[in-house]
C-alpha cells in the first residue's frame, strides 16, 4: 500500500495546491463561458436556423479556438467540454425531433 504524502521527500512529487485546484477550475470555467460566447454569436449570424447544424458547424470556430488555448490547460479543457457538450445536446434534439417526424 503507498501511501500519499505532499512531502516531495518521500514521495518524490508533490501534489496540486488547492489554490492551483481553484485556478484550474476557473480557467475550465471561463473556457466553457467563451464556448458559449461563440455559440451566441454564431446563432446571431445564423439565425435560428443555426441550432440545425450547429454540432458540427462549431468546428469552424472551435477548432481555431482549441490552437489558440492549447498553452492554458484549463481554458483548453474547458473548450472541449463546452463544444463536446454542445454537439451531444444538438445530436440528442435532432435525434429526436427525426423521430417525431419519421411517426408523423
């Protein structure tokens, strides 16, 4: 059994801080809050059209998006989960809404 120490002597590693924990967090957060910045202005460019292709026409901003954080780990992490997110919940509806219409 080993046991965890943040005593780098021991262990030889130290762990995060639960101040680099917080950071960390809010950095996945802002990530998140940019994805639906971009998501906002993409529906005022495409009207409400938009949420039909939106899963996969996110890739023409996210993809830039995910170059430019790929230095900041968490605003990195936190594009991926607001555009993977993004695209389950699109696919999800659209699944959907072609049920309802193929038992229409």
């Amino acid at each position: 059994m080993e046991i965890k120490t943040d005593d780098p002597d021991k262990s030889g590693k130290t762990d995060r801080t639960s101040e680099e924990n917080r950071k960390h967090t809010i950095q996945v957060w802002k990530g998140i809050g940019l994805t639906l910045i971009l998501h906002t202005l993409f529906f005022l460019v495409a009207g409400i059209g938009g949420s039909f292709v939106i899963g996969v026409a996110q890739l023409i901003y996210i993809i830039p998006l995910m170059i430019l954080t790929m230095k900041n780990t968490g605003l990195f992490q936190g594009v991926i989960i607001g555009a993977v997110v993004t695209f389950l919940v699109n696919a999800a509806c659209f699944g959907i809404v072609l049920f309802q219409l193929s038992t229409w």
